[in-house]
C-alpha cells in the first residue's frame, strides 16, 4: 500500500495529462490538466520523492495540450486551447517564452520537435497545421500553415528529414506533406535529400483509413509512417510507393505510438496495455507486450515474447515505492499494470521506458 504521508503536489490528485524529459532524463516538464507547466529535476530517475519542482512555465491560460522538450537544443515547445503556443528556452537561470506568432481562430491540440530542434509542426482545431520556425530577421518564432485537412488535426510528426510532415485528423484522413523551408533547410540538405525538396504544403500522399487518427510517428530513416486509427488498425505508409499496409489489431485502439528504431514501434493502447510491434519478413508482428511473464491474452499477443520487465512503480507527490515482485497490480480478468489511461511514454537509452499515466503514476520498464 501506498503511505499516508500528504502528497507534494497535487499530480496525486489530478494526474499527469503530458509529460517530456530532457535529453539525458535529468529534468522533466508536466502538465496536470491545467494551464501551467511544471519543471521537475530528477536526483534519481526511480524515486519520484526525490523529485524536485524547479519551475512552473505559466504564460497559458488555459489546458496545456501539448508538451516537447527537444534533446538537441534544450528548447521546451508548448500549446494550448488558448489559442498560443510558445518556446521556451533557458536563459539566465529561468526560461523565457517566445510567443509563436500563427493565427488560429480554435485552440492547439499537439505539437512536435523537429530532430534539429529549428522547426516544429502544431495541429489546431481549425484546420491549420503549423510549421513553426525561428525569422532571424524578425527574431520571432514563426508558424506556416498548411491546409490540407477537412477537420481538427489532433496528431502530427516532422520526418527525420524535416523536409515532410505527417498529420492526421478527426477528417478521417492522414496526409503526408511537404514542409520544405529554404531559408532553413537548405543547409542540411545533402546529395541523397536535395530531390526531395518540394513546395511547401504540397500534399505528397494521403491515406483514407476511414476512422479517426489518434496518433502518428515515423520510423528512424523516414521512409515509413505510422498511424494508428481508432478502429483498432495502424497504417504502414509507404508514401514514396503510395501504398499503405493495415495492421488488423487485436487489441484496443492505440492511442499513442512511438518508432523503436527502423523496423519496431511501441503502441500504448487504450486498455492500458504497451506493445512492441517488429517487422519480421513482410508482416508486422507483436514482438512483446508488458506482462509479468509472457504475452497477454487479453491483448491479443498471447504468442509474444516476454513482456517488458517491471521495475519500479512510484507516485506523484508519495514516498513510496514497490519492486515488481511485490507488487500486486494485475487480476484474472484485466492484467493491466497500469489502472488508468497512460498519458505518455518516454524511452531513456535502450534500457528503460517510462509511462506515466492520468492517475498521477509513474511506472519504469526494462527494455
């Protein structure tokens, strides 16, 4: 059982809507359902008591929808349904916003680092992708919209590139994009990618997966992407052939997925369950899902691998902690270690995967 001690904070109370860590995990920003961001340092990665509030970035109004730290250049992108977004970069002993400047009649609802970290893509709920990047002449961040989508884009992803991006929407729709910018571009262009260039906005491919996207990624070169739908499918599109694999499920909609490298993905899905999916031959298969021992039935992987290991589980705000062997978190019917729905999942090298979830828990996996 947890302790009684009083909480430090109140993610015990309202859960952990997002969260991103820096490049080596020693700081993280969350967001708790509200409109404020909040900077934690990490003494150690396992033990959340020893975690510290160091800042709170407060310059939204209302629900933060979207948090990216960028490992390379340390900026920290936010959006929210206020109809802002900003970057936030660490000067001076505190972080100072940007103000994007791109005008959005509805709210924000996602937003993504490019690699480099000098671009980003945003989803509104008016239709409008943004690609955001710094004017050096104006010396403001700035947003290009690109207007492809029918309705409110609620995922998207900038490929290694950064020369296409990956959006998908309530539309129904997945597009892939160019966001080609010369003046930021075309000195990280090289032989292999100069034929790629192409006008910014234009639609290179689309994909009709007939249901509602819940989120996208590329695989580590860029030359796949990945949707997962709602209906319980995850497109595999290849937009240089113009075709698209569909992955039939057996498990619950996936509501987030992250590329693992060049042929694996990771898929959080609705019923609280991770799965690793890897390419074998031409199918794509579940490798692993988190489980005590093997695969989960319940997940529709009974034939994968041994689940991911389990090795702390924590709270938000309490001292506490368990080793996995005393930790009694699944039963007969629903063998899900966590309780509530994952918000998000952050891999740390290639050994530790961390979930967070909107109950307020924070779970570490060996890989």
């Amino acid at each position: 059982m947890l302790n009684n001690k009083k909480p430090k904070d109140l993610f015990l109370l309202k859960g952990i809507s997002h969260g991103s860590f820096n490049k080596d995990f020693t700081k993280v920003a969350l967001s708790k359902k509200d409109n404020i961001v909040y900077i934690y340092s990490i003494p150690n990665l396992m033990k959340t008591d020893t975690w510290k509030l160091k800042d709170k970035l407060e310059a939204h109004v209302q629900y933060v929808s979207g948090i990216d730290w960028n490992p390379h250049t340390n900026a920290i992108l936010t959006c929210s349904h206020d109809k802002t977004s900003y970057v936030w970069e660490y000067n001076n002993k505190k972080w100072n916003p940007s103000n994007v400047v791109a005008t959005t009649k509805l709210g924000y609802l996602c937003c993504k680092w490019n690699n480099r970290g000098d671009k980003f893509c945003e989803g509104t709920s008016s239709k409008h992708l943004f690609i955001g990047y710094y004017n050096t002449e104006s010396k403001w961040w700035m947003g290009r919209n690109i207007k492809l989508h029918k309705s409110s884009i609620v995922c998207c992803e900038i490929d290694p590139t950064s020369l296409f991006v990956l959006s998908g929407s309530t539309d129904l729709r997945v597009y892939v994009s160019s966001c080609y910018i010369p003046n930021i571009d075309d000195e990280h262009l090289t032989d292999k990618t100069k034929p790629l260039a192409q006008d910014f906005g234009k639609a290179i491919y689309e994909f009709r997966p007939n249901c509602w996207i819940n989120s996208v990624t590329w695989n580590a070169s860029g030359s796949l992407g990945f949707a997962a739908g709602q209906n319980s499918t995850i497109g595999v599109i290849n937009y240089k052939d113009e075709k698209t694999e569909i992955i039939n499920c057996k498990h619950s909609p996936v509501n987030t997925i992250i590329q693992n490298g060049e042929n694996s993905f990771f898929a959080v899905c609705y019923d609280r369950n991770i799965l690793e999916y890897e390419k074998k031959g031409d199918k794509w298969e579940v490798k692993r899902t988190i489980s005590t021992e093997s695969g989960n039935k319940d997940s529709g992987s009974d034939k994968a691998e041994s689940g991911l290991k389990l090795i702390y589980v924590c709270r938000m705000g309490c001292f506490a902690q368990k080793k996995k062997e005393n930790l009694a978190v699944t039963t007969k019917k629903a063998p899900h270690l966590h309780q509530s729905l994952i918000s998000s999942l952050n891999i740390k090298g290639k050994d530790v995967a961390v979930t967070t979830d909107v109950s307020g828990f924070v779970k570490y996996w060996k890989l």
